[in-house]
C-alpha cells in the first residue's frame, strides 16, 4: 500500500516537474500546471497568487473553480483581504497550512454569490525558490475540512517545483532584458560611427562648397544641405542618447540634465535622499524624463523645466514639472500623444506608481514612485 502510495506520489511530481519544464510563458505555465495537479490527485479546485514585494496579489491561476468565486459582479479572488494573504505578507505563513475556513468561500455564501460546490476550506502553500517568495498556491476538496500531514508535505513539494519554475522565468525575463539593452548599445555604436560621421562629412563638405561657389543658387543649396546635415546629425546624436544613455554612468540625475539641455532645456535637477537604484530602475526613470521633456518642448511653450529626486528607505520618487500652458487632465483620459501609456507600463513593470497633474495655464507636473 505504502509503495503505491509512493509510486503514486512520484508521478504526480514527474507529471508537474514536466509540465513546469515546458512552461515559458508565466500565467499559461501555472495554469497548465494547476490543471495537471487537479487531474492527477483527487483535488477539485485551486487558484495560485502572485504576490509582490509591495503585498498586492493577482490571480494568475485558477481551474475548477464554483460559480460563487467567479461572479463576476463580486471579484472573490482578484479584491480584498484574506487569512492565507494577509500571512503571506507579514511572513508568518512559512509551510503549508489548513486555513480553518476560507474568507472569500465564506464571503461568497453569506453574499449568496453562487454555487460554492461545498467548498469551505482549503489548503494554502508558499511558492518560493531558497529565501525568494513569490505568492500563494491554494486547493480545495469539497467537504474536507483538514489535510493531512503527507498531504500538506507532497503539496510544499509541489509549491517548491513552481517556485523554482517562477526563480527560472524570471532569471529568463533579466537575461532577455540583458540582451536587449546589449543590442541597444551595439546599435549605438554603429549608428555613431557610420551613420552619424557620414552626416559629419557632409556637413563638412557642404561647408565647403559654400565657401568655393561662386554662382549664388548653389551658395543657397550648400547652405540647405549644412543645415540639413546639421539637423540630422541633432537627430542622430538624441537618437543614439534614447539607445544607450551613456550619461547613467556619471549618475542618473547628471545624464537627465544633459539631456535635456541637449534638446534646449534649462533643466534644474534636485537630490534629496541617497540610495543604490538598479540598472533597470535607473533606465525606466531615464526613459520616462525622457519621453516628459519632448512632452514639453512639443506641447507646453516652455523651455524651464524642475526635476526633482526624493531617495526614502523603500521607494525613490521622481518629479517632474514645467510652468507650461498645460492642458485639462483627468486621470482616465487617453493621452497617446502624450506618451502617457508607456510610462505607465514602465512603471507598472516595476510595480510602482505614476500620476500627473495638469491644469490649462497652470503648466504640467508628474510624479513617478519606485520601490527599492
């Protein structure tokens, strides 16, 4: 019987540990594995948390689940407070554990949000990889109130195989993200030395048809093509800074005042607060004063434009502000024009937070919140 049990128990995980090798994709790899879990044991449903550093959790998997938990006018498992949640963020929830009886199945019943297909209790397991966490694994069997040891050891099996899978994808994630910023650089560096040194001998070379001219259309036409040149290799020189912001060695607030003074902005930078951002933290604020200051010179009529860096214990906050014409904003407007959007999924990549304001002759200020 033992060995069944065992030989049993060894599927199951050959069954997970497969399907979490073939996973690449996050959200799909949890699901899949979730559904594998459920038809190989006699689970009947379950959902997984991810959970931040911050504490606010999504619903990335879910299967089997009763209609009362996915009402869609209730939101029981993407809003609210729960036992198995609320340990996961104060750090006391270690090991899997039976929760007594579920606050969202309760919610649910009290609501008379649907069918609970019996549901009332369940187990809930922390997804980590060594001392990394990374949210919440919970199933339910209908009428079960408690899990018994073995149960609760083959599920943190289980939950350690998805945390090493979620370790894995993301590991993946900084290395595509290492390669990107790698290939950003070799553009750079070829733009610069070809691109932008042909422009340089044409303007050169325009230069100096003008001066040897002697009819005064063709003084005319060198004078566009240097000016044009000129122009370009302005383009180029801005384009190469947006590939590889060579100015972050010399600090992040150095390299966005002369980047902006590049583009013909007087930039007045503050620092208050000191503390180590990381390379990707340094770019996404890089990139979003960025996208701020050609918001400016193409929309507000003003060349001044203060930005300030606050460094606290856990966040770092950036503001940026111009006393410009400004414009009528409400917080659900659509802005493309703007850039508003990819500055918004900038931030929201690195789970922080992002809000403007802006009134008509009152010019335009945005604030963006990291954590570190």
């Amino acid at each position: 019987m033992k060995r069944d049990i065992f030989l049993s128990e060894l599927e199951l995980l050959k069954g997970i540990a497969e399907t979490l090798n073939e996973g690449t994709e996050l959200k799909k790899m949890l699901g899949d594995c979730l559904r594998k879990l459920l038809q190989l044991t006699s689970l009947e449903a379950g959902w997984i948390f991810l959970i931040n550093h911050e504490g606010s959790y999504e619903l990335a998997a879910a299967e089997s689940l009763p209609p009362a938990l996915t009402n869609p006018q209730h939101h029981a498992l993407t809003e609210g407070d729960c036992w198995c949640v609320n340990r996961f963020r104060n750090g006391t929830l270690t090991k899997a554990s039976n929760i007594i009886e579920c606050k969202r199945l309760e919610n649910a019943r009290n609501g008379n949000w649907g069918d609970t297909y019996g549901l009332v209790y369940h187990a809930t397991v922390p997804l980590k990889a060594g001392e990394e966490q990374f949210g919440l694994l919970n199933v339910a069997v209908k009428n079960k109130e408690t899990f018994e040891e073995h149960e609760l050891a083959l599920l943190e099996s289980i939950a350690y195989q998805i945390g090493t899978a979620l370790k894995r994808i993301h590991l993946t994630m900084k290395e595509q993200e290492i390669k990107i910023a790698e290939e950003r650089n070799r553009l750079a560096r070829d733009l610069h030395d070809s691109v932008n040194q042909m422009l340089y001998s044409i303007n050169v070379t325009a230069s100096a048809g003008n001066r040897l001219a002697k009819e005064e259309p063709i003084k005319e036409i060198m004078a566009d093509i240097q000016k044009l040149s000129q122009h370009a290799q302005a383009e180029m020189k801005a384009l190469i800074w947006q590939l590889r912001p060579a100015g972050l060695v010399e600090g992040l607030a150095c390299s966005v005042k002369k980047y902006g003074e590049m583009l013909g902005l007087a930039v007045h930078v503050s620092v208050e607060g000191v503390s180590m951002l990381s390379s990707l933290q340094e770019e996404t604020l890089w990139r979003i004063a960025q996208e701020a200051f050609h918001n400016t010179l193409k929309h507000s009529g003003e060349r001044t434009v203060h930005v300030a860096f606050h460094f606290k214990p856990d966040s770092v906050e950036m503001t940026i502000s111009d006393e410009g014409i400004g414009f009528n904003y409400t917080e659900n407007a659509w802005l493309p024009s703007l850039g508003l959007k990819s500055m918004e999924e900038r931030v929201k990549s690195l789970h922080g937070k992002i809000a403007m304001n802006s009134e008509r002759g009152n010019g335009t200020t945005l604030v963006i919140e990291l954590p570190i």
